[in-house]
C-alpha cells in the first residue's frame, strides 16, 4: 500500500509539470492585502512567514469546520478531543494551547480562563472569506497570547442579495442542516447565518449538538460607514476522558462563545485611524458524572470588554503604525472565584524602505500593563530584502511573553493545585526565510527558534500529591519549514497542489521531575499536502494527506478526500474522513474517529 500511494503521488506530480506549461493559471493571492496589521501590506511585501487560506482553499478542503480545515497547514498543530469542533487545541511550531492567539477581524478572543476555550470562538466556514496564519514572534503586533503565533479568520465582506440552505448527513448520525442570507441595501448590507450539527458520537459519550448564530452588518456604507459582527456559538457535548483516565464517569461539557463588535475607519492619504469596541463572553459548564451534577460540577462565566484604536501615518520616511487596546475581563467561577484584570496595551512601529524600496526594516515595540502582572515590553523587528518583484528575504526576531490564566492561578481539585504566584511565560525567537510568490507559484522557506523561560507545568514528587502549576521549563525550540502551492491546468480545467513540511526539534533543560503533567510532545515531523484537480468543468475532487511524528514516538498517516458537484444552483458534497481507517491518538488517550463520510447539498436562491 505505501508504494501504491508514492506512485500516485509521483503521477500526479508529472501530470501537473507536464500539462501546466501551455496553460495561464489563475490569481489567487496577488491582491491580499494582511488585514491583521496596522500597516497595510500586500502578501508578499510582509517581512514574515504567513500561510493564507484562501475561500477556494476552503472550499477544496474535504472538512466542514475550522478545527479540520487548520489541520491542514504545516506547523499548526490541532489536537482534538471531540468531532466537529466540540474541543480542539491549537498550538503553532510546537507551544502550548495557551500560546497560540485567535483572532476575528482583528478582535482578539483570548481566554483568561484557559487556552482549551481558544476554539470556542470558530466560525462556520460559510462566512469566512480567508484565513491569515502569522507564525513567529507576534507579541509587538498583538500583545500577550501571541507567544507563537496568531490566527486571524476575515469573514466575508458581503454575500450582495443571496439566500443559500445546506444540509448534510452522515456516519455517526451526523445531521447539520444551515442557512446563510446576504443582502445588499441602499446605506447597509447584511450577512446572517444560523446553523446546526448534530451527532451520536463515534464512541461512547461523545454526541454533540452545536449551533452557529453568525450577523455582520454595514450601516451608514454611503457616508461614514459603520461595521458590526455579531456571534453567538453553542457547544453541548459528551467529554468521555477529556480530562480523566476513568471509564466511569461519563463526562460532560456546555460552553457558549458569543462576541458583539462595532469598527469604523477614518482616512485620508496620509492618516488611517480604525476605532472598535467590543465585548466577549465565554460561559463553560462541565460536570464530571453527566447524570449526576451535584457530584462535581465547575461552572465559569468570563467576560472581557475593551476599546482599542489601530491607526497607520504615511510620510516621507516611510509608514508610522501605532495603537492603543484597553480592556477589563471579569470572571466569575464556583471554582476560580470572582476575579477581575484591567489590561492595556500600547503599539509602536514604523516601516522604513531603503535600497530603491528593496529593503524594508521595521522595528516596533509593545507595551503592556496588567493590574495583577504590572508593566512588561516587548521590542521586536522584521527585515526584508527583495532580491526580485516576486523573490524575497526576510527575518524578523521579538521577545513575547504569555500571562498565566486563571486556571494556572487559582484551579483547585483533587488532583490539580493552581498557583497564585506565577510568572509570566517568556521567550525570545525569530526567524531567517525567503518567499517567492507568482500566480502560478508561490513558495516559503523559514528556519526558526524560540527560547523560551519560566513556561508553566504542573508537577509534583509524590504520586500522592496533586499536581500543582510551576513555573520550572526552560525550552528551545528550533526547526524549519518548507511551503509550496502550485497552480496549473490540465485540458484547460484548473489544478492545484500544495506541499508543507515542517521539522521541529525541542531541547528541555533536566529538570529531574517525578511526575509531569505537560510533557513536551511537538510534531517532530509534520507533512500535509492537497492535491485539487477539477475533473470537468463542474467537477472538483481533492485528496488531502497527512504525516505526523510526534516528539514522544507517536506517527499516524491520515487521508481524507473530498468531490465538489456545482451547477447554477445546486452543489454536492461527499467528504470521506480518515479514508484507510488510521488508528491515532491527538491528545490525551481519546482515539480519533475511523472512516467516515458526509454528504452534503446546498441550494441557493438567487
């Protein structure tokens, strides 16, 4: 079987060589701009390794949920417990799940709670018009959280007068049914989404029932334009051994994800300022015995509410991005307690070209304030030299910093001891890489490292104890990674197949622990690859493959594949998951769902 699959691989590849060279491919990401910056700059201008996917990656991509469709992206590591997007862990180059910084928009949906809530916040990919994955340093751009990386999802712009419905059915009792409305007026514009997934699980205690409620408005657009994202997503979900290695108790979790935005943008040629306000609001209830709540049951409801103004200045000497963020979060929790953190943090950068506009150098610097962890800065700086229009070079290096959740401060059970006297986690990383990019190609090249002080564990010396949070690693982390995409056509049908590889290497100082709870378990080696051929004009089947080789031993090869049917109104899906029927484990010791299929088929009204 693996020298079938190299063979078929081989196949393709000569295919695409040989029928690309008579054929134009088409532009994918020519005219992105990063909306996740203050400074506004095209794709390939970014001094930075970012991966974009794209709506015709999503739409290729064999998954209906962010937390599969991330999978996909060399060096973004997701560890699922549940299917669907029930709990999913995200980590990039090898951090944490409390490392990683998801954003919408630009509005950041860090958790004081805990980083297992980071997905929480996933959209349904029909209101999702792309994805930014800034890897690295990114704490001068986002503030704290971006230890290793942050996330931005851009939901769509606008549907103009449209009305779509989908539903899906498949193994496991999957029913999802959905609808998406987008309407375009004379001074507003509208996008509504209401969605449903429903499941009784692969195993035992793993159903879920999640609803997706998703608005974004434009109101004033003639004149002074006003912009307002609403979202309201509702997770109830069996937990069987999320947390606990016991078969008996049966566990189970709700949490609901809600965010309410407002933005407007004032410019002129010279000044851009982009004011927002917005409130976040994560509730989790879990209960360790699902029929039986009064045995243990942890209920936390956390809010965090802020102002934050982006604004960029262009001058003689280049561009000036500064901006401010305030925020108060609020917890209250029958197991944290009521707390509360007033947080600020200051943006200062400035983007100089040099060289004809070959080199670009940009140092910048955070500054940030918390009530219960006092001042912190963090300088940081990106390098680029363009060596042609398409080719460039690039580094960038950055201290970041990570605060410790509540649940690191103050979680208390039997088994597990919060620590009220934590540090802030640190690190100092960076990277050397080069990108070229043309409609037809586009490939990256980085090596990194990040070292990393004061980074959380929970340990303890006697079996007997329970684990208590310590601030005790001290980790580097080096590795590099290869990108490719590349487009072609084949009897004039559009092609595509992309190609990531990243290798990581963790070096942990001996510390001569007893027990830990958090051992060091990075993808040593992560292959993923996509092959989109589009058999007929209306045709579209992908085969995507995955390689992991985790730190501790662990490897698994995954397949999955997906066929794309559109006519003027109607489009078929069928997604067939883990294809060979792979045995693996993500996270913990919940094995991964076997083979499974969806089908899907969405009509629209136009």
């Amino acid at each position: 079987m693996p020298k079938l699959k190299l063979v078929l691989i081989i196949i393709y590849l000569v295919n695409a060589f040989v029928f690309s060279q008579e054929q134009q491919p088409k532009q994918a990401l020519d005219t992105i701009v990063i909306a996740s910056t203050r400074i506004d700059l095209p794709f390939k201008e970014n001094s930075r390794t970012i991966d974009i996917i794209t709506s015709e990656d999503i739409k290729n991509s064999a998954t209906n949920n962010l937390a599969d469709l991330l999978q996909q992206v060399a060096g973004v590591d997701i560890r699922r417990r549940g299917t669907a997007g029930s709990q999913a862990d995200l980590y990039i180059r090898g951090g944490s799940f409390d490392q990683t910084l998801l954003l919408i928009d630009g509005i950041k949906m860090d958790d004081a709670q805990t980083g297992h809530h980071t997905m929480n916040a996933s959209l349904p990919i029909e209101v999702i018009e792309r994805i930014e994955i800034i890897k690295g340093p990114a704490a001068r751009v986002f503030g704290q959280n971006a230890f290793t990386g942050a996330i931005n999802i851009v939901t769509k712009k606008e549907l103009k007068n449209s009305v779509s419905a989908n539903v899906e059915t498949g193994s496991f009792g999957q029913l999802n049914g959905s609808l998406t409305v987008g309407t375009d007026l004379e001074n507003s514009s509208h996008i509504i989404h209401i969605g449903k997934l429903t499941s009784a699980g692969y195993r035992n205690n793993t159903d879920y029932e999640n609803s997706n409620y998703f608005i974004k408005s434009v109101f004033n657009k003639n004149v002074q334009p006003i912009e307002m994202i609403a979202t309201f997503l509702d997770r109830n979900f069996g937990a069987e051994n999320f947390y606990t290695t016991n078969p008996t108790f049966n566990e189970y979790e709700e949490t609901q994800n809600s965010l309410i935005a407002f933005t407007s943008e004032f410019k002129n040629e010279r000044l851009k300022i982009r004011p927002r306000l917005y409130w976040k609001r994560n509730q989790d209830m879990f209960l360790l015995r699902r029929n039986d709540p009064g045995f243990y049951r942890n209920l936390h409801i956390t809010d965090k509410m802020g102002a934050e103004v982006n604004a960029s200045y262009s001058s003689a000497i280049g561009v000036t991005g500064f901006g401010v963020d305030v925020s108060k979060i609020y917890i209250r929790s029958n197991n944290l307690g009521n707390r509360n953190r007033f947080m600020t943090n200051m943006f200062l950068e400035h983007r100089f070209k040099l060289l004809n506009d070959k080199l670009d150098v940009t140092p910048g610097v955070a500054v940030t304030y918390f009530s219960d962890f006092k001042f912190h800065v963090f300088p940081g700086i990106d390098v680029g030299y363009k060596l042609t229009n398409n080719f460039k070079l690039y580094g960038n290096a950055g201290y970041t910093y990570r605060i410790p959740t509540y649940t690191d401060l103050f979680y208390r059970d039997p088994a597990t001891e919060g620590n009220p006297d934590l540090k802030p986690e640190e690190a100092l990383s960076g990277e050397l890489g080069a990108k070229y990019n043309t409609p037809k190609f586009t490939g990256s090249f980085a090596f990194f490292y990040r070292d990393a002080s004061k980074l959380i564990d929970y340990v303890k010396d006697i079996e007997t104890d329970p684990f208590m949070a310590t601030n005790l690693r001290d980790l580097y982390t080096k590795g590099f990674e290869v990108n490719t995409s590349y487009n072609f056509k084949m009897n004039n049908l559009n092609q595509n197949l992309s190609v990531g590889y990243v290798f990581i290497e963790d070096e942990v100082a001996d510390l001569n622990l007893n027990f830990s709870r958090y051992s060091i378990n990075s993808l040593k080696h992560h292959f993923t690859s996509r092959l989109s051929t589009q058999l007929i004009k209306h045709l579209n089947f992908n085969v995507i493959y995955k390689h992991a080789e985790r730190t501790e031993g662990l490897s698994y090869n995954v397949w999955d594949a997906s066929i794309v049917l559109t006519s003027k109104q109607f489009e078929f899906t069928a997604i067939a998951s883990n294809i060979f029927d792979a045995d693996y484990i993500e996270s913990g010791i919940i094995p991964m769902p076997p083979s499974n299929v969806l089908f899907g088929l969405r009509y629209k009204f136009n």
